[in-house]
C-alpha cells in the first residue's frame, strides 16, 4: 500500500504563522490606528460605509460615549493608503432583517463607492453588527465577495472553513488579548503535522477612546510585531492566498503538484518545505512504501 502523506499549507517564505487586523465603520481613530500599525508592522483590513462618509455623528452605548466621526471620501485614501479597503455596506443595515434586494444593493453599492476610492476590485466585507444567514452569504457572494468577517470570537488561531464566515480570535480591546498573544508566540509549529496558525484581531477604534484603551493596544502591538516568523498580511491577502493553496493541482499519485494560480505556494511535504511558484510543476521527493505493517 502507498505510504500515509499529510500535506501541510505554509503561510508564504515557508513561515507557519500569520497576523491579521480588521476594524469597522471608517472612523477618525482609525487615524491614529493605523499609524501605530505603521509603526510596528501590523497590516490589516478597514471596513467603510460609503453612505456614511463624513458623518458627524456621537456614539451613546452602555458603557460607551464618544465620538464616532467618520473620514470623508476624501481624506480616505490617504488614511487609509497601504492597507486593505473593504465593504461594510451602504448604510450599515442588518442584512439579516431586509430584503435581498436591499441587501444586495447594499454590498454591491458600496463596493462599486470603494472601488472608485481605491482604483482596484474590492472583495472582501464585514457583516453589519456581525449578523448574517445563508441568504446574507449567497448575496454576497453573488456580489462579487470573497470573504466576510463576523463578530463570532473563537479565542483560537485556526484558518476558516468558510471564508464567507470567517471568524476573529478576539476584539483587540479583549482582555484576553495579551495572554492569547503569548500563547501564539510560544506555540511550537515545528512539528511537520502542524498547522499554520493565524491570530486575527477586529474591532471598532471608536471604542479605543472610550475604553481609554490606546496604551494597552500599543503594548499588544509592541509584543506581537515586527516577528520574522509570522506573515502580516491583510484579510484578502490571507483569503487570497489560501484560495491558491486550494488551486493547487496534483498529479494521481501526488508526486507532482501543478500551481495554476498567480500566486507562490509554499507546502510543507514529510519535513519539506516547498516553494511551488505560480504557473509552475514540484516533483516532490517522497518514496512509495510498503508500510502495511505499520497500520495493521
């Protein structure tokens, strides 16, 4: 009988970790946000409402009061120049409590606003209040949507099943941020069966202000950046490159795997890691065996 293989997707350069931020609502922190991402390194995702833009408006919560003025169309492109744009549609409805067509109108709307903001597609997409179902889903993607955030917390690093259902570790305002930090920085991926582990972060940078937050996310970004093991990508460069993983096509007795896609993969083969660059065929250095007597 063939020999058991697990192949393992490494995160580009062969590295097995990845770090990821999101934050919604187009907001003026989101100023002082990004650049203490410049500043250590973390790159990341920004979800706008084109509808909203330039709205002055003040944000009452329980627990919250504080301004939740947001960038005009405007000012958006340079705050935001070097990080990911997303859709977080038009007017920030519940998409879960509208028709399909509204809904529709509004992913569709404000990806086309974004668009001409950024001069290139727009894929990706946070849910409103982090609400959705099947239909929000298959709207989405009818879209044009690769891949949606919700507000569902897995306090865990895995990679999503459903990148239409893509789920955060932790707010970045958690308490339990820092010791999630450790454990991702500790975590021993050496192990040739180990899966890359991904550690994503979303929340709103209205709420570093009214949780007096901006020192703690500081000393949490001084601890989590600027590691050469970990990738730091944004949500569609993530999204994007497992899609090529995905792509990959192997030969009938996997000792060659084609990369129809444009993108680099790396895989982790028995202990090997493997650079398949984009268009091109990896012979693959595994012997067939007869190791029946290990399985019986």
């Amino acid at each position: 009988m063939l020999r058991l293989r697990e192949d393992i997707p490494l995160f580009p350069g062969g590295k097995k970790k990845a770090f990821t931020l999101s934050s919604d609502d187009g907001v003026t922190q989101d100023g002082r946000l990004t650049a203490l991402m410049r500043k250590y390194e973390i790159k990341g995702t920004f979800h706008l409402n084109s509808g909203l833009m330039g709205d002055r408006d003040w944000l009452i919560q329980p627990g919250i009061d504080v301004s939740h003025y947001k960038y005009k169309k405007e000012e958006a492109a340079e705050i935001y120049n070097g990080f990911e744009i997303a859709v977080h549609t038009v007017t920030h409805p519940d998409l879960t409590r509208i028709p399909p067509a509204m809904a529709s109108y509004e992913i569709a709307a404000d990806k086309k606003e974004l668009e001409e903001l950024v001069h290139h597609p727009v894929l990706g997409m946070s849910y409103p209040f982090g609400t959705f179902n099947d239909s929000v889903k298959q709207t989405a993607k009818n879209c044009g949507i690769f891949y949606s955030r919700t507000i569902i917390e897995t306090n865990s690093f895995q990679l999503p099943a459903d990148f239409m259902e893509w789920n955060p570790t932790c707010h970045y305002c958690s308490e339990s941020r820092m010791a999630l930090a450790q454990t991702f920085l500790d975590s021993d991926t050496s192990c040739e069966y180990k899966a890359p582990l991904l550690f994503y972060v979303w929340g709103h940078a209205y709420q570093l202000d009214a949780y007096n937050d901006w020192d703690s996310l500081e000393n949490f970004f001084k601890m989590i950046g600027g590691n050469d093991e970990i990738w730091y990508a944004s949500n569609i460069e993530i999204c994007s490159y497992m899609h090529a993983v995905k792509s990959l096509i192997y030969s009938s007795t996997g000792d060659y795997i084609f990369n129809p896609s444009s993108t680099d993969v790396w895989m982790q083969i028995d202990g090997q890691a493997y650079c398949i660059r984009s268009g091109e065929t990896v012979a693959i250095n595994w012997h067939h065996k007869d190791d029946a007597a290990k399985f019986n």
